[in-house]
C-alpha cells in the first residue's frame, strides 16, 4: 500500500464529523428525507465503516490502469441523416374540421406512436403536419413537445415535429396571397414553412391550392397557374431537398377520371374544360420534375374522395427515399387523409 493511501485511512477512521449533514430543501428521489424535528447525523460505528468504504475504493480505482480502448476520442453527432441508418418521414394531413368524432388529437398520436414503435431503427423522425388547425391543433403540438419533439414555433395550419432537436433551423415561412379577388368565399392566401436541417438541406411542408372551396373555380385565369406559382416560389425561397405534404392532386389524370370520378364530373362536362382542368392539376407535379425532382408512386389512394393527393418529393443527388407506405388513417376514422411515411437515407455521393 503506498504511504500516502495508508495516512489518508488512518487520518478519516480518526477525525470524527464536526458538522450535521444539512436537511434537504427540497423533495428529490435522490436525497435522504430527516426525521421531523431532528437533524440526521452519522453513528460513529456507521461513520467509520463508510469511511473504510470509501477510502478503499478510492485505493482501487487509483491503482487500476484506464482502458483507453473503451474511452471515446468523439461525440457522435446524433443529428445526421445516415447512408445506412434512415430518417423516419412521415406526412399527415389531421383535418380535425371534419363530422367524425374520432378524428382528435389523442388518435393522431396514437397512430404516429404505432408507426415509430413498429420501425424503431432511425437516425432521425421528420412529422410533417397539415391542417392541425385552432384548438385541437395546439394539442397536437402540446403532445409532441411532451413526447420531446422540437416543433415549429409559427403557429399555422402546417408544421414540423422532429426528434431529436440537434441541428434544426426554423426557415421565415412563404405567405403566398393571391393578388385578385376571386370570389368572396375563396381563400385569398396559403403559407408554407420550412425548416433547415445541419448537414443535410431544407425541408418544405406544403399544403397547396385545392379541394372543394377552391377546385371550382379552376377555369379562373388566376386560379389557373396557382399552384405551380405556389410551387415555383417555394422553390425560389428555400430551394429545398424534400417537399412534402399535401398538394391537393394527383400526379396524373385522363379525361376517363374526370369523366368518371364523381368530385370532378360536374367541373369537367367537355373536352376543352378537361383539358384545362388536367393542367391546373397536373402542373404543380410537372414543374418538379422538370427542377428534378422525384416522388415514389407505390401508393395509389390517400384520400377520402379518391386519388393521392399526398406527396414526398426528394432530389435524389441529395436524398434517397425508400420503403413508401401508408398509415389507414381514413379507415380508423383519424383523418380524411391517410398519413404517408418513407425512410430517408442521406445519398453517399452528396
């Protein structure tokens, strides 16, 4: 035993205590509670034994080479979308507006919480979420925060929720107004917002011009070119990796479907409505793949109404997506949309 370990025992079985321990201020798990009215002291028996405890573990661990082979010479950065270890991505339109009682905040949670604990193998979880309006909407964001999700401080209709809170930048969000009055009913304005993740790029949450306040009037020349205005700004703004959300239509239409499918039989009655109909929808899908863009097309319907208006764009000389599925939203009677999710693999060649 070295000399100075033997002076430092003999000198603590020696020298009693001079001070009472002091009384917790505050109620902790991790400290001991005193008996009311006294203050707790050690026994000299119980103090001596801790001290020879002490002193003996202090010899050990000062006597025992360190294993530099189990020290880590870095942090990890746990922020990073990995080439082998995917990100979670996952769209959710939650349209708490809509006649069915089950459509809350608390089955919106359930069903992200079943997706997360079935395919826990993620570098990172990306919620991209639409129509999360007024009260219910806060909840949902209350909910997210409490499961310990960063989420968007800009309180509209769309938002991000991502975990963990490494590396997120929250982008200024795109307020796209529409510069004619078109009708008094017709929503005048649409905003999208973004976020930045570090190493990686710049993700959009969209939810573009449609639906049925908006569809009808299609053949307006302002509504008309809408949405891929939306799309172009977006693209101009954030120059993003990866849009996704809801665009409100479907990649591809013949005049069969719009013929056939009863939300657009009575927009389209002749040919020369059809053929304007097709551009208003399909152009938002055809500027991006013109910018390069690609989506997957494995899932056919993700509306209540028919169709998949649901969408996650990626470049691929960034990003690769995989693996694109659908949560049955509609039939548990969640959302009028079904929610989307991929995995999102950071392109090695980036």
């Amino acid at each position: 035993m070295h000399k100075y370990h033997l002076l430092t025992l003999i000198l603590t079985l020696t020298t009693p205590p001079t001070t009472p321990a002091k009384i917790p201020t505050k109620k902790s798990p991790y400290t001991l509670k005193a008996k009311k009215g006294k203050n707790p002291t050690f026994k000299p028996i119980g103090y001596i034994a801790l001290s020879i405890t002490t002193s003996l573990t202090a010899l050990y661990l000062a006597s025992t080479p360190k294993n530099k082979e189990n020290t880590p010479t870095h942090t990890p950065k746990t922020h990073l979308i990995h080439t082998t270890k995917p990100a979670l991505l996952c769209s959710a339109n939650v349209f708490y507006m809509n006649q069915w009682k089950e459509a809350t905040p608390e089955n919106t949670m359930k069903a992200l919480n079943n997706l997360i604990a079935k395919r826990p193998n993620y570098s990172k979880i990306i919620f991209a979420i639409q129509e999360a309006w007024g009260h219910q909407g806060n909840q949902l964001r209350k909910m997210l925060k409490a499961q310990n999700f960063w989420v968007s401080q800009i309180h509209t209709g769309c938002f991000f929720a991502v975990f963990p809170h490494q590396g997120i930048t929250e982008k200024k969000p795109i307020y796209y107004q529409v510069k004619k009055k078109i009708k008094h009913n017709y929503p005048q304005d649409r905003m999208f917002v973004g976020i930045h993740i570090e190493d990686i790029g710049t993700f959009a949450n969209v939810h573009l011009t449609g639906g049925s306040y908006e569809d009808q009037y299609y053949q307006h020349d302002e509504v008309q070119t809408l949405p891929e205005k939306q799309i172009i700004k977006i693209l101009q703004t954030y120059n993003p990796i990866v849009i996704i959300g809801d665009f409100n239509a479907d990649k591809h239409y013949t005049d069969e479907d719009l013929a056939t499918i009863p939300y657009w039989q009575d927009k389209a009655q002749d040919h020369p409505a059809r053929k304007k109909l097709k551009n208003y929808l399909m152009n938002r899908h055809s500027i991006l793949a013109q910018k390069g863009y690609k989506t997957l097309d494995t899932i056919k319907k993700t509306s209540r109404y028919g169709g998949k208006p649901d969408f996650i764009y990626y470049k691929t000389n960034a990003v690769i997506l995989k693996n694109e599925k659908k949560i049955n939203t509609i039939k548990s009677r969640t959302s009028d949309h079904d929610f989307i999710y991929a995995a999102l693999y950071k392109n090695p060649k980036s």
